[in-house]
C-alpha cells in the first residue's frame, strides 16, 4: 500500500476509537448502539423546528392583531368623519348679544313712564307720497331657554361742560354731563332758568352776559343722551314750560327748547310776567312774588323729574297769604280802638260833613310825551311803555282834606296785617308736600343749583336747598361758553 492509504486507514481507526470512547454504558455493561445515537439526533431537530414554528407563528399572530385592530379603529373614525359631514350641525337659534340686548331694553321700558318709542318713516320735506307705518311685534319671545342677564353698563364720550370733560353713557336713557364743575347724571332732567330782569343788570353782565347763560343751557340741552327726557321751565314773576310734559331728547325737540330759551329778556320781551305752570293747590298757599323758583319747581315735580338743575341770580321772593287767625287778630284790635273813640269819630262827622269844602282852580302844565324806556326794568316792576302827551289844562282842586280846618278824620292806628315772604323753612316744607303728593313713596328727584353772580343771602338759600335733595351747589362768575 502506498502512503495516502496508510493516511486513510489511521485516521479511520483513530476516529472509532473515539466514538467508542464517547459511547455511554448501558445497565447490562454494553454500549449504546448507533442506531439510539440517530435517534436523540433527530429529536434535537425535531425540538429546535417546533420552537422555531412557536416562535413564528406567535410573532404572526401579533403581526395579524396589530393589523387588524388598526384596521378596526381606522374604520371606527372613517364612520365617525362620515357622519359628522353627512349631516349638518344643528342650527343656532338664538343670537345671546342680541337677546340680551331686547330684554334690557324691554326691561327699561316697562319700569319708565316715558313713552315706548315706535320707529316711523319720516319725511323732511312735504310730499304727495305716504309712506307706509313700520309695524311692531311687541310681544315678548317665550322659548324654553331663559337666559339670565346681568346689568351691564356702557361708556362713551360726550360733550363736556364746565371744566371741559363730560360723558353721555352708563346704559340707555341716561345722560351724565358736568356744567360749572357739577357732575349731573340722570334720566329723567328738568332745566330751571331764571329769566328775571336781575339777571340782565349790568353789574351781572347785561344782556350779553344773560346770553351767555342762554348758551350754555343749549350746551347742556345737546349733551342729553338720546334715550332720556327733558324739560326746560323758566321763572321770573310766573314760571312757564316749553313742553307740557318730558319729552325725548332727540333732534326736533332739542331745537324746539332753544329756540324757545332764545326771546328772554331781549329787547320788548324782559323778565316773565304770565306762564303756564300753576301749584293746583298743591303745597303751600301763595299769592305772587318775584324769582317764583317754587313754581318752577312745581313744574319739575309735577313731570316727574329724577334730576333737577337750577340756575338764578338770587333767592324766590314768595308771597304767602294772610293766615285766618291773623286776619281776626286785626280786627279784633280794630273793634277795641273803634268802641273807644267812637265819639271822637262822630263829633268830628258832625262837623265837617254838613258844609262844603273850599276848592280852588289850579293851573295843571303841559307834559310832553315819553317813549318806552329801553334797558330792562327792575326786579318785580311792570315793563316801562311810555306815557302820551298830556296838553295843559285847569283843575278845580280842594284846598285842604279836613274841609274848614277841622283837622283830619281820626283814623285807627292799627294797621292791617302785612303779607310776608316764604323762610327757607317754608319753601322746604313747601317742597316736601310737593314730592309726598306727586312721588309718593319713590326718592324725590336730586336738585343741582347754580348761583349766577348770586349775593350772600341767595347763595346760602340755593345751597341749602341743594344740601337738601342731594345735590351740588356752585356759585360762578359768568359761565363760559366752550
């Protein structure tokens, strides 16, 4: 044999002495056989296969639930996004801010005594056409949701007054303005302006210095909120209204209560000596006088006024009547003193009443005529309209009143009671009866007064009276037109 044969044959003998070393032993004391061998071969196998299929087959099955359930889910959200575009959302059918809005307003109107205003088509200039009227609904909407609203307040800017700031706003209906450094807010505002001839005295400016005023009290006639009410009153010798009644601030009655403000106390038409406002006897009894404030602020009770304002030169000059207990007083004394000197007074009757008094001619001199004194006249005087001619002429007049020179009659020295002026604590309680009478148990309204170019006494009335109804009180100079 040659080499490589020799190679083949070691290496075959080496190799079975190996397996047989590596052989285990049965319990008889032989060797496993090579076919126990094939067998534990082919079970390794057959267990390495079966994991490797457990293995698989689970991460397949993972596999097969993670594309399933995201499949599900995805078809979950198609159906979601196909229903939601498939069928519209529900309609709104409410509008909050508006609604809001209309039962605010509804709310107002049936708590005010104003007049609910009902819009209408308005033509400027006369026209053969008739337009047509705007019907409203005023009925109120009742659905099953009932929102509930807080008061809500609004804020604009205005025209300013006095120290040149002044605001329209806190909601509608309400007017918020300052003049001469009183703030006025209010709904309900009645503008009292004394038109006596005072107010014209040329130490207080003339009539240019009373025009001022007049423009003023126009400023504050714009500077009312549209949604309010107002009134102007003016007072002298009576008071008088430009409205019967509060009226909306808007555009035609604005021009309607300057124009009507704008005649007084010009030349031919001084102080005021008739008006429109009586008391009706309501508050106290008072016959005439000068700066009648109360009747102009009989006017503003009687109209229902929240906010009143008051301008004049100087306290109301009030007449009040004789009281009964006074009036028997006087003649009472008159009685006594005639039961006493009734001889005196027959003895002296006897005497002079049969002959005839001692007359004489006297010469009576012409007198030229006097046209209207122009200017004003004073405080609580008729104005002047002049006297005619008088030609020159005789008289037959009596030379003495006792007749022959018996003396005068004898006449009782008591003297009839005087009428005398309201005290401030009358005028107040005057006031008072007016507010129980036509407010009944709603607050009275809140008097702001002005004192123009006003002397010690006025001043302290109209503070008094403003201290009283919660009010502010100032006393100026001139007041500025802006």
């Amino acid at each position: 044999m040659n080499d490589d044969t020799n190679v083949q044959m070691e290496e075959d003998a080496a190799r079975a002495r190996g397996l047989n070393a590596s052989m285990p032993e049965t319990t008889g004391g032989g060797y496993v056989s090579l076919a126990e061998l094939g067998f534990l071969k082919l079970a390794r196998q057959r267990r390495k296969l079966l994991s490797v299929a457990f293995i698989t087959g689970g991460i397949g099955l993972a596999l097969a639930l993670l594309i399933f359930g995201g499949y599900v889910i995805m078809s979950m959200q198609i159906e979601e996004r196909t229903v939601f575009t498939s069928t519209p959302p529900p309609r709104r059918t409410y509008e909050p801010r508006k609604l809001e809005h209309t039962v605010k307003l509804q709310k107002r109107q049936r708590s005010s005594s104003r007049l609910t205003i009902v819009p209408r088509l308005v033509a400027m200039k006369k026209t053969s056409t008739v337009l047509p009227e705007i019907k409203t609904n005023p009925k109120v909407i009742h659905t099953s949701f009932q929102p509930k609203f807080k008061p809500v307040s609004g804020q604009g800017f205005g025209v300013g007054l006095g120290d040149g700031n002044g605001v329209s706003g806190f909601g509608p209906g309400v007017s918020r303005f300052n003049i001469s450094g009183i703030p006025v807010i209010g709904e309900k505002i009645a503008i009292l302006v004394d038109t006596s001839t005072s107010m014209v005295e040329e130490d207080k400016g003339g009539v240019s210095g009373y025009m001022r005023v007049k423009q003023r009290v126009n400023q504050v006639v714009d500077a009312l909120a549209d949604g309010s009410t107002f009134n102007v009153v003016v007072f002298a010798d009576a008071a008088d209204a430009c409205f019967e009644k509060l009226v909306i601030a808007n555009m035609r009655n604005r021009k309607k209560a300057k124009e009507y403000l704008m005649p007084f106390n010009t030349e031919g038409n001084w102080g005021l000596a008739t008006g429109n406002v009586h008391a009706n006897g309501k508050g106290l009894p008072a016959k005439g006088g000068t700066t009648r404030l109360d009747l102009a602020l009989t006017a503003a009770f009687q109209q229902g006024a929240d906010t009143v304002l008051v301008i004049s030169d100087g306290a109301p000059r009030v007449l009040k009547g004789i009281s009964p207990d006074e009036m028997r007083a006087y003649r009472n004394k008159k009685a006594e003193w005639e039961s006493k000197n009734q001889a005196k007074v027959q003895s002296w009757d006897e005497k002079n009443n049969g002959a005839p008094a001692k007359m004489v001619k006297v010469w009576v001199p012409p007198k030229p005529a006097r046209p209207p004194r122009k200017g004003p006249p004073k405080e609580g005087q008729a104005p002047d309209h002049g006297t005619p001619a008088v030609p020159g002429h005789w008289e037959w007049r009596s030379a003495s009143a006792g007749g022959h020179g018996g003396g005068a009659r004898p006449q009782c020295p008591v003297k009839p009671p005087k009428e005398r002026y309201w005290t401030l604590t009358e005028f107040l309680k005057h006031l008072r009866l007016l507010h129980e009478y036509y407010y009944k148990s709603k607050k009275p309204p809140t008097i702001h007064c002005i004192g123009y170019r006003i002397d010690k006494e006025g001043g302290c009335f109209l503070k008094a009276v403003a201290k009283k109804y919660k009010g502010k009180y100032r006393r100026v100079k001139t007041l500025e037109v802006k």
